[in-house]
C-alpha cells in the first residue's frame, strides 16, 4: 500500500515553486525545456488548471441559468489576473506602482459591485425557477392563469 500523502523528496517544493513562476514569465517555458514528455504533460495540466482557478465547466446546466453563475467566475477571473499583474510591477518605479494602485482600486470596487449584482441576480432567478416549479407542480393550468393574471395585476395595476 502507498503512503499518504506521498513524500516529496527534499527541496521538491521549491524546485516546482521555480518552475511554475518560470512557466508563468515564458509561457514556452514547457516546449524549451528538457524535461521528460510525460513530466511536461502533467506540468502542462497543472498550469492550465491552476489557470482556470476554481472553474469547472458546467456541461449539464443550461445556459439561461447558469449565466449568472459565469458572470460571477469571470469577475473573479479578472480579480486573480489583478492581483497577479501586482507581482510583477517594477517597485522601483514608484509612478507606475501608483497608477496601478488608483486603477486597482477602481476596478476591485467595480468587480465586487459586478459579483453583488451577479448574486442577487442569481438568487433573484433561483426564486423564479423555484416558484414556477411549484405552480406547475401544485396548480392546475386554470389556477396557473388566475395567480399569474393576479401577479400581473400587483405589479402593473392598472392606472
């Protein structure tokens, strides 16, 4: 039986450290490199994972209700790509390091308004989808038509 987790020999973190931040500034870092295939096979999944972040693709959910969720995914996309663009600023340049400070702190305030709105908006529609099931599931299609056209009603009286 192997050991769990498996032991990594000494300096192995660091050593993969290195070649993720050499993979990350020369993206043909991978084709250059005398690696073996299958090392450079496994190391090309990792980055394009790692790149991906927490997404996964969402194959069995329709679209029209899963665009609230991708609108969520993106925004955190450009959150990580932010983030990641800190790290390579020169610190030496310091009016560089403050533009990106002004224009960070702008588009983070955008990006968590776009994720709030993308919340609500998620919830908004699970409550519709959530209410629809219910009268097709409960009413017959005579009292469907009564709560709608007194849904109607409620929110669109007539002047």
């Amino acid at each position: 039986m192997s050991e769990f987790p498996p032991a990594l020999p000494p300096g192995a973190a660091k050593k993969l450290a290195v070649i993720l931040q050499c993979i990350e500034a020369d993206p043909d870092f991978l084709e250059l490199c005398p690696y073996p295939a299958d090392d450079v096979a496994v190391l090309q999944q990792f980055t394009s994972a790692a790149a991906e972040g927490e997404d996964f693709v969402e194959e069995d959910i329709p679209e029209e209700t899963n665009k609230w969720g991708r609108l969520e995914r993106e925004s955190n996309k450009l959150f990580k790509m932010l983030t990641n663009f800190s790290s390579k600023l020169d610190s030496k340049d310091n009016a560089e390091t403050m533009a990106y400070f002004r224009t960070a702190t702008s588009l983070l305030d955008k990006i968590v308004g776009i994720q709030e709105r993308a919340a609500n908006l998620k919830q908004i529609n699970l409550f519709h989808e959530t209410v629809l099931t219910v009268m097709e599931d409960v009413l017959d299609a005579g009292q469907r038509t009564e709560v709608m056209n007194r849904l109607k009603a409620a929110i669109k009286p007539e002047v």
